[in-house]
C-alpha cells in the first residue's frame, strides 16, 4: 500500500501548492461562516479592521475600540499590517483580512511539505502538509479573529526550512522581517542566530558563518528592545510598554524571586498539557531537533506571564510554533537515521497522522460537516437588521461582538467606554466626544474582557440618562439614538 502510495503521490511542487490551496480554502471558509455566526468580535477582528482601514486610507492607526484615539503602534509593534492596505482599499470588509490570514498560513504548508518530499519521500511529505495544515495551533488561529501572527506563520516556515537545509542567508532574510511583526518576535530571530552561531561552534560546521549568526542575535535582541523600551511607549498614552504586568517582576503578574520564576515555568498544570500538545502533533520525535529552540522565547515569555489564555491549547498564540515543529520533525526523519531506523519512522508518521486526524476532528475544522455551521443564527439575523438602521460614516458605541459588523463603514468604540475620576470605577459620565448611535447586546457572551457586563449596563443607563432615545430593542437587542 505504501509503495502504491507513493508512486500515486504527485512531486515536491505540485504535492506542496496542492496542499497549500486546499488548506487556503479550508481556512477561509471555516473563518467567514464563523464570521456569519458572530462568533468574532471588536477584540480582535474589529481593531485589526479599524487600523488597515486607517492604513488604507493613508491615516495613522488610530482605533477606536481600544479606547479614544488610541493609536494601535502604542499596543504591539506590527507596521507590517500596512501591507494589508491595498486590498482592504478595493475590498474594504472584515473577509479581507480573514482571507488574507488564511492564505498566509496556509503558506506554511508549501515550503515544509517540499522538504519533507525531497529529504525523507512523498508520504512523509503528505503526512507533514497535512499535519502542518490541520495542526491545532494554526487551525485555532485561521477561525478566530484576525491577528498579526498570521505574517509570522509563513516566515517562519520558510525559514525554519531553510536553517534544516544549512541555508544561513536565505534563513536570515524569511526571518528578519519578524521586527515587523510583533515587539517579541525579535527574539525569535535571535533564536535563528543563535541556532547559525551553534551550528558553527558546537557542531564543527565550517559552512556556518559565525559572524552572521552573531550579528542576529545582537540585531533580534537589540530589535525588540527598542521596540519594547523606546517605539511602543513613545505611541502608548501612559507612556510605558502596555504588557509589563503580564511578565514576572516585582508588580509583574508571576511575582518577583528566582523561586516563583521557576515554579512559574512548570505551574499550573495546564502548562504540561501544553507540552503535551505541542509535542503530540510530530509523534514526540520532532522535539528531538536542535530547530526547536526558536521555540524558546515564545514559549519563554507565555510561560512566565499571568494570562492564562497563554497557557491553554488555543486561540492563536501557539500557530507560529507549528511550522517550526515540523520543519523539527523532517529534521529528525531526515538526518537521524540512527535515532529512527525505519520502522520507527513508519510509526512515527503513523502516529502523527492519526493525531491530524483528531486534531481536524476536534478543532474548528469540524465547522465543515457541521449543517448548523452553514446557518445564520436568528439573533446574528436579528443583528443584523437592527444595525442597518446605523448609516454608514456615523459613530457608533457598540457591544464587543456586535463590533465587527460595524468596523468597515462606521466609526465604532466599545459600549463600555466612558468618563469619570477613577478609571477603575464606574464611569460617572459619557465620553468626551459621545457617539451618535449606541447599540448593546444583553447576550453577548464576552461579560468579562473587554467590556464587564455591569459597566456597560450602566453606561447604557448614563446614555438614556442625558436624553439617547430607544430606537428598537429585540431580542436582547437594544439601539439608542442621540436626539
């Protein structure tokens, strides 16, 4: 069966584009009909829309939904989102950026399942693209919002190969452009020259420029500490990096001491499971590869932080790992025939099949064979032809999932934005320049983060209060205008 297998199997090229078109596809359309659902929201689509709309137009990346005139370089570094600009000025909607991300993770696919077909053959290469593109990490990633790690996914995909393939300067130019992604990814691209100078020390390789491996190193660090230190406060209006509490210090989130730093790598346990599922996907042999230690500072970083969502097997914070994974795998089944002789690479890659397979089974890919998947909840209906009576261009404050179908022809904050003397308190008034539309979702299941469920009820008690007039409510649905 394997041998008719692989004479059935089409080359290196073809194998790879087909895998790569069919998980393009796959993402695009699992995302738009999560998009239908209204199972998206303000955080994250609707402030990644508001900032290439900005770009698009030829304005800063002013949004709104993170607060009033809120420029987003002062959140995370990602200038690369200017690229988006053009199509989004043609197609100006939400779908543009979803299919944007779907085409560049599915990206990832073409460079790893080539590798994989010239190094160890055409099943392992139809193993490895299938398991990049069902992998759990960018499948989470493809149906959920929209992120600025999406630019990130392909980069380190062809670089990850090009560092198996002892490519050092193609490896460096895929991986230089993560500076523009996001502020911590320079430290990913230190990762790529420290990977280049351990190659030229440690393992004797006399093809492996020393020099370049430590001029990459110094430019990642020195990289993301400029953009974390200098660019960011400079644009942020409290002046200081957003994301300091998260990370271990003496009022960060992981508390201060050598002692709580090392029980912060390996407590809670939900950080194990993580482990585990990252180390599931290549059959637990891929792990075995020196390439994982561009994995290290991600995983560093989420590790150390007090958000839990960084912890847990999903949202989209684990998709640049993926590709790195499995370049780590072709890797291991490529150059290490010692370490797996040839039954234990049939098992290994029978194993990471059979983890695909559950893997698309269990993630969002499922939406596909779902009939409930293809149909329009009746309160996203009702959503929506309540929002219809906002006219394009007016201002709107909005709950956080009702966001998104405001993003492309409004000027869109959240509900729960007001003024007051404490921050932290309920607001005692409305916003400086109050909108002329609010419309809030008593449904919404996001009653936490961004917007607390009694901090927009009483904003939506302040706007009746200074005369906003009740418009419609349906359906857990009410629509306020400014008389």
């Amino acid at each position: 069966m394997r041998a008719a297998l692989r004479t059935r199997l089409p080359g290196a090229r073809a194998l790879g584009w087909s895998l790569t078109g069919v998980f393009f596809v796959l993402y695009s359309v699992v995302a738009v009909l999560r998009h239908r659902q209204g199972l998206n929201g303000g955080f994250d689509i609707g402030i990644f829309e508001q900032a290439v709309r900005a770009y698009a137009h030829g304005r800063a990346p002013v949004v709104e939904l993170k607060g009033p005139g809120f420029n987003l370089l002062g959140d995370h570094f990602h200038p690369i989102l200017v690229l988006l600009a053009p199509f989004y000025r043609v197609f100006p909607s939400p779908y543009t950026l979803l299919v944007a991300q779907a085409a560049l993770l599915a990206l990832a696919c073409w460079p790893l399942t080539r590798w994989a077909h010239r190094a160890v053959g055409p099943v392992a290469a139809l193993v490895v693209g299938c398991g990049t593109g069902a992998s759990w990490g960018i499948v989470s990633a493809a149906a959920k919002d929209f992120h600025e790690i999406a630019f990130a996914v392909p980069m380190l995909a062809f670089g990850a190969v090009a560092l198996g393939q002892r490519r050092w300067w193609a490896a460096v130019l895929w991986t230089a452009p993560l500076l523009l992604v996001k502020e911590d990814l320079g430290l990913t691209l230190a990762a790529v020259g420290a990977y280049i100078v351990w190659q030229a020390v440690r393992g004797g390789r006399k093809d492996a420029p020393l020099g370049l491996g430590v001029a990459v190193m110094v430019l990642g660090v020195v990289g993301s500490a400029v953009e974390i230190l200098v660019l960011l406060p400079a644009v942020n209006p409290s002046g200081a990096f957003a994301y300091w509490g998260q990370l271990p210090g003496e009022e960060g989130a992981s508390g201060g001491g050598p002692l709580s730093l090392a029980l912060g790598l390996v407590w809670p346990p939900m950080k194990w499971l993580l482990v585990f599922m990252l180390a599931a996907p290549v059959a637990f042999v891929g792990v075995r590869s020196p390439l994982l230690l561009l994995c290290a500072p991600t995983l560093g970083w989420r590790f150390l932080a007090g958000n839990e969502h960084y912890w847990t097997p999903g949202f989209h914070y684990s998709a640049i790992l993926m590709p790195v994974l499995f370049a780590g795998f072709v890797d291991v089944l490529s150059r290490r025939k010692d370490l797996l002789p040839a039954p234990r690479r049939r098992r290994a890659l029978g194993f990471c099949a059979a983890f695909t397979a559950v893997c698309a089974a269990v993630y969002p890919l499922h939406d596909l064979v779902r009939p409930s998947a293809w149909r329009t909840p009746g309160h996203v209906a009702v959503a929506r032809q309540v929002l219809e009576r906002i006219p394009d261009g007016d201002t709107v404050a909005s709950s956080n999932r009702l966001a998104p179908f405001l993003t492309s022809r409004t000027t869109v904050s959240l509900v729960c934005y007001g003024t007051g003397p404490d921050p932290k308190s309920l607001p005692t008034g409305l916003p400086a320049h109050p909108p002329r539309w609010v419309v809030f979702d008593s449904t919404d299941p996001t009653v936490k983060v961004p917007c607390p469920v009694e901090r927009s009820r009483h904003m939506l008690g302040l706007y009746r209060q200074h005369g906003y007039v009740e418009v419609v409510r349906q359906d857990g649905i009410t629509l306020l205008r400014r008389p």
